[in-house]
C-alpha cells in the first residue's frame, strides 16, 4: 500500500495537471474570441441567402447549411464572421475544434477519476490510522 505523502504529491499533481488543463482552455477560448472578433470587423463573404443556396446542396453541404443557421439563431451577431468561416467556407476547422473539445473532455474525465482514486486510497490510509490508533488506545486501558 502506497503511503500518505505519495498519494498526496500525486493528488497535487494531478489537480496541477487540471490547471494547466483550464488555462489552456481558457487561452484557446480567448483565441477564438479574438479570431471572432477579427472576423466580425473583416468578415467572410457569404450572406444568408449564400446559406440557403446550400441547404439545397449535397447532403454534407446541407447538414453544414443548417448547422450554421442554427447557430447563427442561437449565437450574437458578434459570431456571424466565425460561423461563415469555420462551418460555411473551411469545415475542416469545425472537425478540429470537435476534436480539440473532446480531447479536453475526456482529458478532464482522465483526472478527475485520477483524482477520485487518490481520494479513496487516502481515506482508507486514514480509516486504517484511525483503527490502529482506536486499538492502541483499547489495549492500554
């Protein structure tokens, strides 16, 4: 059975791990807003009704035609340039931003039940300590 100060150091290391994870979460988020917003003061040449002129495409054209409406429903105006551009005109951007948010997901999930792990492993350490302490204490008096 590992001891306390090797579950703990890796305790901490994990939780650093999960911080390193969030900022660079945090510093792709900031990219992407500063992408959106440099295509919001430049932004791609396509129009509504570019869209819909799509949606009467290829099956994959069409799925990407109405992806982009809904989120051009959903998001500020604020997005429409990074819409146009990652789902209308480079959809290969679109793949790599899924994979990227599942490797940060399933990342996440990795040390989170690290985390729980060493959690558990540390309470049972304790739980141990406690019933020997408890039984020392019985045999004195």
């Amino acid at each position: 059975m590992e001891n306390w100060n090797q579950l703990k150091d890796h305790s901490y290391n994990l939780i650093y791990k999960r911080q390193f994870l969030y900022w660079a979460f945090l510093a792709i988020s900031a990219v992407l807003i500063l992408f959106s917003l440099v295509l919001w003061i430049k932004s791609p040449l396509m129009d509504a009704k570019a869209i819909e002129t799509w949606q009467n495409a290829s099956c994959l054209h069409w799925l990407l035609a109405h992806l982009a409406d809904i989120m051009r429903y959903v998001l500020p105006d604020f997005f429409n340039g990074f819409i146009t551009f990652v789902v209308i005109q480079y959809p290969v951007c679109l793949v790599v931003l899924g994979i990227i948010i599942w490797f940060f997901k399933c990342q996440r999930k990795k040390l989170v039940n690290g985390q729980d792990a060493a959690r558990r492993a540390m309470r049972k350490l304790v739980i141990k300590k406690w019933k020997q302490l408890k039984e020392e204490d019985q045999i004195r008096g």
